[in-house]
C-alpha cells in the first residue's frame, strides 16, 4: 500500500501533536511499513482513512496501537555504564551519609521512558548492591513509566532472551535473574517487586506526582522531540527534581545551556543546586 508524501505528512504532524514525536522525511519507510500492517488488518483502503478511524476513535485503544507500532523501544542493561559509575561513586555515597536526616523523607527514582525496564532493573540491582541490607531501613520508590503499553507489558514480565544479558556483570546476573529455560531469564521476585511500572505520556502538560525525585533517568527520549517540545519536558522534570536530586539523559542528546534550568555536571549528567530558584 502507497503512502503518499501528503499522508506521511498528515501522520507525522498528528503523531507530533499528541506525543510530541518528530518523524523526520527519512521514517517514511518505517512508517509505511508499520502502519501499513494495521491499515491492511482493519480492512482499509489507505493510510488517511485509517488516520481518520484513529482520530475517531473515542477508546483511544486504536491511539495507543498507532503509538506501540511507532515507537522504538530499543533499550538495555547497564546502557551507558557512565551514568551507573557515577551513581556509585558520587550519588549512593551522598545519599547514605544523607538517610539518617532523611528519615521520613522516601528516596524517589524514575525511570521516564522505560522501555522493557532494562534501565530501572538495573537500578534496582545498583541500589540492592550497594546498599545491601540497609535498603531495607531505606524508603525507596522506584517508578518506570512509558508511553508504549507493549514495552510496559514487556517491562513488567521481566523476562529476557539470554543473549540481552550480555551486558550485565556475572554477579549480576546469579544474585538477580532466573534461568527460564535454554534462552530466556528472568529478573527475581526481588527486584521486580521494587518497581512500579505505570502508563503517563511525557508530552503531558503536568505530571500526577505528589512529590519531587531525587533521581530522574529520561534517557534517549527526548531524541524524538523538537526544541519547544524538549524544552518544556526539561522545565517540567526540573520542576519534578527535589533540590540536590538529578537528571540523566542519554550521551547522544544534550540541553541548551542558556534555556536549561539544571546545573551541567557532566556529559548528560545534570544537577538541581540544593539553593534553587523556584
Ligand atoms: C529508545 S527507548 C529508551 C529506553 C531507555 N530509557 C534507554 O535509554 O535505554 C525510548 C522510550 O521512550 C518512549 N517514549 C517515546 N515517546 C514518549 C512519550 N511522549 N512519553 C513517554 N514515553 C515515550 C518509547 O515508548 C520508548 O520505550
């Protein structure tokens, strides 16, 4: 089925509005082929009318297809090892001589744009290993959400094929996943139970969160959005970010320094100053 270059346009500008995903010309072809699956199992004759069966859709269930079929929700275990090494080095620390003043105060991680939960998995087995027994004095909440319910469906089963463990540290693996059969593993009651997985679409004007965190990982992302739209996911994370907390993004994306809120600290690695404007 012909996707036709008024159509592409059409899709694009309908997926930038509701998610705030940029679809440059060269994703034609993907978009034709991911779309065009669907097209043809509806029944339709062409892609604007399916559009048009989109847009109509009250449910919003023909939405969020259109959405898991877009998205990309490559991802994997210790992704970006920097970014842990430095948790372990400079964060954990600061937060350990920190939790007895803290008491009350729960420490708060989210994963924004989780994919299969391989980023928020392997915090939970950061934060178990360097904290050992201690976590359990520890108020630690964890949240992982996404757009795609596929990738959170995914997430939550916490299984993988052997060879997406590749990655992962050996002691890793023995303390934290189950062998399945001959190719797939699972993450342990353990570590699964530490996390709350939850649907919330970034591009959202406000977040349903009571509190700030101290940790926020939005990482690869925002590599679809344009500049307004990352701009203001950027305000509103640092809104959601408690003074001293953190913000990761991916090594391939980077903010404007001159409208960027955050302190940089280092390659994607930004910092809340504990004085904060408001
Ligand atoms: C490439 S994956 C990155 C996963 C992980 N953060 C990492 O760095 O490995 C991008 C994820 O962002 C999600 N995503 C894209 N647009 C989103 C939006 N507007 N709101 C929430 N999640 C979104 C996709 O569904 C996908 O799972």
């Amino acid at each position: 089925m012909m996707l036709s270059d008024a159509e592409f346009t059409d899709i694009a500008q309908f997926i930038h509005r509701e998610f705030g995903i940029h679809l440059s010309d060269h994703k034609k072809v993907l978009v034709a082929g991911r779309l065009g699956k669907r097209v043809r199992q509806l029944g339709l004759s062409s892609f604007s009318s399916y559009l048009r069966a989109v847009q109509q859709d009250d449910s919003g269930e023909e939405l969020t297809e259109l959405v898991n079929r877009i998205t990309t929700n490559h991802s994997y275990f210790f992704r970006e090892k920097a970014h842990f090494d430095f948790l372990e080095r400079e964060v954990f620390p600061a937060l350990a001589q920190d939790l007895r003043r803290r008491r009350n105060n729960p420490v708060r991680v989210w994963s924004a744009g989780c994919a299969a939960g391989e980023e928020v998995y392997t915090l939970a087995m950061l934060f178990r290993e360097y904290f050992g027994p201690s976590l359990e004095d520890m108020d630690l909440g964890l949240l992982a959400t996404d757009l795609s319910l596929q990738a959170l469906a995914a997430a939550r089963a916490g299984v993988y094929p052997a060879n997406r463990l590749q990655e992962i540290p050996a002691r890793y693996t023995g303390a934290y996943f189950r062998r399945l059969d001959a190719d797939s593993f699972e993450v342990s009651d353990t570590i699964r139970k530490m996390v709350l997985f939850k649907k919330l679409n970034l591009m959202d004007q406000d977040f349903p969160f009571k509190g700030a965190f101290d940790i926020i990982f939005c990482r690869n992302v925002m590599i679809y959005f344009n500049e307004e739209t990352r701009r203001r996911l950027v305000d509103n994370l640092y809104r959601y970010t408690r003074p001293g907390g953190y913000l990761f993004i991916g090594h391939s994306e980077s903010l404007r320094r001159e409208s960027c809120p955050f302190r940089y600290i280092r390659p994607a690695v930004y910092h809340k100053p504990l004085e904060v404007r408001a």
